[in-house]
C-alpha cells in the first residue's frame, strides 16, 4: 500500500519540478515582470488602442469618420489655445521647480546647515496636501475682493486691488505659484537623494586643490547628479502637459475667462465628459500622448541621454 523507503513519492517530484521552475535564473526574471506586463497591457496598451479607434469615430452618431476629428482639431482655435496654455505652464514650471530645488537640496546637504531633517519634512508636506484644498485655498487668496490675502499685500503697498483670476499673466502667476509651494519639496528630496549618492571625497580633494563651493557645485554635483536631473525634468514634462486638476479647483471649474486656465486635459474633459464627444476627445488624448514623447524624446537627445544608454 505504501511506497517503498527507495522509491520517491510523486508528489514530491512534483514540488522538486515546481522549485526548479521558480527558482531557475533563465525563467524566475519572467516570473517576476509577468504582473508588470500584465498591468501594462490591461490599463495602457489595451485603453491605448481603444482610444486609436475611437478617434476615427464619431460615438454618438456611431459613424466611422476617418480622419476628421484631426482635421477639425488643426483649425479649433480653442485646442491650441489649450495647448499653448499647456505649455507656457510647463515652461515655467521647468524654469522655477529643477534649479531652485537643486540650489535648496544643496543647502540642506551641507555641514552648514542644522536641523536638516525638520526642513525636509516641512518640505514637504504640501505634497501631502489635496489638490482640492490647495486649490481652494489659493482661489481665496487670489479673490478679488480687497480683503483677499493678495490683495491685502498690494494695499499695503497702496495698490488697487486686483482681479488676479481674470487676467492671462495673473492666473499664470497663480498657477505656477501653487505648483511652486506643491512640488518644491518633491524635487528637492529627488535632488537631495543624488548629491547624498555623490562620494565626500570628491569635495574634500577639491577643497584642498582651492576649489570654491560654486566650483564644487558646478563642477562636482551638478554633472554627476544628472540622472537626477534628468529623471525630474522628463517627470516634470509630463506632469506639466497633463495638469488639470489645479487649474480646475483655481477657477471653480473648467470654463476660466476666455479659455485663460484651459489646459490641453480640461479641453479633454470638456469633450468626452461635458459635451459627450469621446471620438474627438480620443483624438486629443492622443495627440497629447504623441506631444508629451516627442518632447521628451527631445530633451533625452539634448541632455545625451540616448547616447549614455547606447554606449
């Protein structure tokens, strides 16, 4: 009934087969990246090329319409407004959130500096902060009654009060203010983890070779934090391409004085959601997609990326 003591029991040739599997070196990497490519392939590959679809389709009509709703979108004045709005956001956001936080991050990596752990972490909790509430804050800030936190500073002064959500320069302002005060502190702890991964013996033979601490800075921590930097510009491409949120909690909707705080994601929403038109706010969606890659494409040529990862 029973096996004899020289046999080997099936079932543990089948656990011995089982250990083989998982635990060999040509098969455990797949093993290990199949809930990766799974993801990947059910919520972006496959939406991806649904939204292909949908963009030569008008929904509603349920008509296939060819290339129409990218015809109507090369002379829809409001979608380039959109755009361009988008991209003055990222710009600005590019010019203020990767230098100073870089400069910041230097400041709190140097001996000088005491109590460096408070200052991260008052850093960043804005980043912890919802949208929603940071944006409703900064609407009453920038309200335009004299008594709005703005306001007040410009009447200390002896200024008239100021319409500051009504006007293109002032929102902007606003905007890249409260993108400021979120994703400061985000940036300076990316900047902070590379210069902390930057050995201390390159500064000290530095110092005694008579280097000045702008030279240690521009010479030792700015080229070799460059992953980094390049990591938070390509991070900060996208995410200044693709807000919506706070523009959105800004202006108490989505329908600013003339288009003035549309970004290329509201006028999404504003066909497929508010207006129902889903094949032309796929043609939008990808036409972002296909403008967020060639940007960064090109700042990863510029910045050498490419050639870095070929050699």
């Amino acid at each position: 009934m029973f096996p004899a003591a020289d046999q080997p029991v099936p079932i543990r040739k089948g656990v011995c087969k089982m250990k083989k599997f998982f635990y060999s070196k040509k098969i455990a990497p797949y093993v290990f990246i199949c809930p990766f490519v799974i993801t990947v392939l059910l919520f972006w590959l496959v939406p991806i090329c649904n939204g292909v679809l949908l963009s030569f389709q008008d929904v509603l009509k349920e008509q296939w319409v060819g290339f129409d709703n990218y015809t109507r979108l090369l002379s829809d004045k409001i979608f380039m407004k959109a755009l361009w709005n988008s991209f003055k956001y990222m710009a600005g956001t590019l010019v203020l959130l990767i230098p100073f936080p870089m400069l910041f991050a230097t400041l709190l990596n140097s001996r000088l500096m005491k109590k460096a752990d408070l200052f991260k972490s008052v850093y960043f909790i804005p980043a912890l902060t919802s949208v929603v509430v940071a944006g409703t804050i900064f609407r009453l800030m920038f309200g335009e009654s004299s008594t709005s936190l703005f306001n007040q500073v410009l009447g200390f002064f002896g200024a008239a009060p100021v319409k500051w959500l009504k006007g293109a320069g002032t929102s902007y302002f606003a905007l890249l203010l409260l993108a400021c005060w979120r994703w400061t502190g985000v940036n300076i702890l990316y900047f902070l983890s590379g210069l902390q991964s930057i050995p201390s013996d390159l500064y000290e033979a530095a110092a005694i070779d008579g280097a000045s601490k702008w030279q240690q800075f521009s010479k030792i921590s700015v080229p070799l934090v460059k992953p980094t930097t390049v990591y938070v510009l390509t991070i900060s491409i996208y995410a200044g391409l693709s807000m919506f949120l706070e523009s959105n909690m800004l202006f108490k909707g989505n329908n600013s004085p003339n288009n003035i705080g549309l970004t290329i994601v509201g006028y999404l929403y504003r066909q497929g959601v508010e207006k129902r038109a889903l094949g032309y706010a796929c043609a939008v969606g990808l036409i972002l997609l296909l403008v967020v890659m060639l940007v960064n494409i090109i700042q990863l040529k510029i910045t050498g990326t490419f050639k870095e990862g070929r050699e």
